[in-house]
C-alpha cells in the first residue's frame, strides 16, 4: 500500500494527513505534493501528521539523508513540523534539511509540533 494524503488548509496553514506504507518514493512524491499544494494555496507553514504511517522495518541513513535533502530543495521558506511515530525519530533527516536552509522539526508530540509552527521565523 503506497502513502496517501489528505491535504486541508486553515489559514496560511496546511494540514497534511498521511497514512499507508513508509517508502522513499512514496515519501519523495509526498514531499513534491506538499510544495505543489503550498504554492497553489499561499500557505507557508505544514503540519504533517505522519502518525498513521506503517514503517515496515529499519530506515536506513542514507534514505533519511536523501529525504532531508529534498526537503531542504523542495520546501524552502516553509515552515514543516512533522509528526511520526516516536520509535522511528532520530532526527537525521531533520538536521540534513535544516542544515540545507529548511526550517523543519520532526517530533511525536502534537504540542511541540504547534509550538514550533506558531514561531514566526521561516
């Protein structure tokens, strides 16, 4: 089962809700999907609720490295928080897009995720 998404905008707030099955593809295509609905709707900050995603085994490195670095490409100016499972979070592919010039956090908590996207720095 590939990923699927269901995309809501409250403001300049897009809200993406994902769930299927974890795959660097799935997760590139999402990637562009969420630049693509960002400039058609005007929104400058994601709320990505990836809690529903089924990681099937280990995330390897050099995927996590690879989808920090699209993010870093594709979704500059933006501000991402990402929710995902808390057993799956080693934030590698957050400090690749950071590093890259994204502004991204990847955390469990839905709080800190609210938190970090009502900061107005993008």
């Amino acid at each position: 089962m590939d990923l699927e998404t269901d995309f809501e905008q409250q403001g300049d707030l897009l809200l993406a809700s994902v769930w299927g099955e974890w795959s660097l593809p799935g997760m590139r295509r999402l990637v562009d999907a969420i630049g693509v609905e960002c400039a058609a709707r005007g929104c400058r900050r994601v709320l990505l609720d990836g809690l529903a995603i089924e990681v099937p085994g280990a995330v390897f490195e050099f995927e996590r490295y690879l989808l920090g670095e699209r993010i870093a490409r594709k979704l500059q100016g933006l501000r991402l928080a990402v929710l995902f499972p808390g057993d799956h979070i080693n934030k590698f592919a957050e400090s690749v897009a950071n590093r890259g010039g994204a502004a991204m956090l990847v955390t469990h908590d839905r709080d800190a995720a609210e938190a970090f996207l009502a900061h107005d720095e993008a």
